[in-house]
C-alpha cells in the first residue's frame, strides 16, 4: 500500500500476498488511486483500533492474574500455619501428615 512516484506523476499500488507469492494490484493516480488509498487508511486505522483493545484486555487479563495468584500464595500461606499450629508437617514437599508428638510440641510453643 504505497504511492510510488515516476516521472511527474505518483500511482497508488497495493500489495497482497497470494499462495505465499506477493502480488502488486495498480489502481492508477486519479480519483481512484485516492479512493484506494483512502479504504487502505480506514482499514488500517481499524485493525489499530483492534489491536489496541487486544492489548488493553490482556493487560486487564494479566493484572487480574497477578492479583489472583497473589491470593493464592497467600491462602497458601494461611492453610500452611493452620496445619502446622494443628500439629502437622509438610516433609519435603509430600501430603501433609501428622507427627507424632505435634500437638505436645507446639502446645509447649505457645
């Protein structure tokens, strides 16, 4: 999509793309190359709009994401220290499990 000028006059082209080949369709310098050229603007300022609220919602998207994984930690977090206080344990990472003197040992903690 481009005006090219030779000799004394500027010709509007637009370029497509056909079957993986490129192809130059000529729409000439009168009033139809500026009509061309023209729908080429709107169309190009629409798919920027487009975009532009493409990027909006997934900025949106991102920072509920964070938020939510923020609260997710934090339950995390939460649930862990309830065990614990419990008399639970977490060894390398498993299933939470019981130990067997826990509720002896954090009731002396507290």
């Amino acid at each position: 999509m481009a005006w090219e000028k030779r000799r004394k006059c500027s010709y509007y082209y637009r370029t497509i793309r056909q079957g993986g080949r490129f192809k130059r369709l000529y729409y000439g310098a009168g009033p139809i190359g500026n009509l061309a050229a023209q729908v080429d603007a709107l169309r190009m300022a629409e798919c920027r709009a487009e975009q532009e609220a493409r990027r909006a919602a997934r900025a949106q998207l991102e920072s509920a994401s964070a938020l939510t994984d923020t609260l997710h930690w934090n339950c995390e977090m939460l649930a862990a220290a309830t065990l614990l206080l419990a008399g639970f344990h977490r060894a390398s990472r498993h299933s939470w499990r019981t130990w067997r003197h826990g509720r002896r040992i954090t009731k002396e903690c507290i």
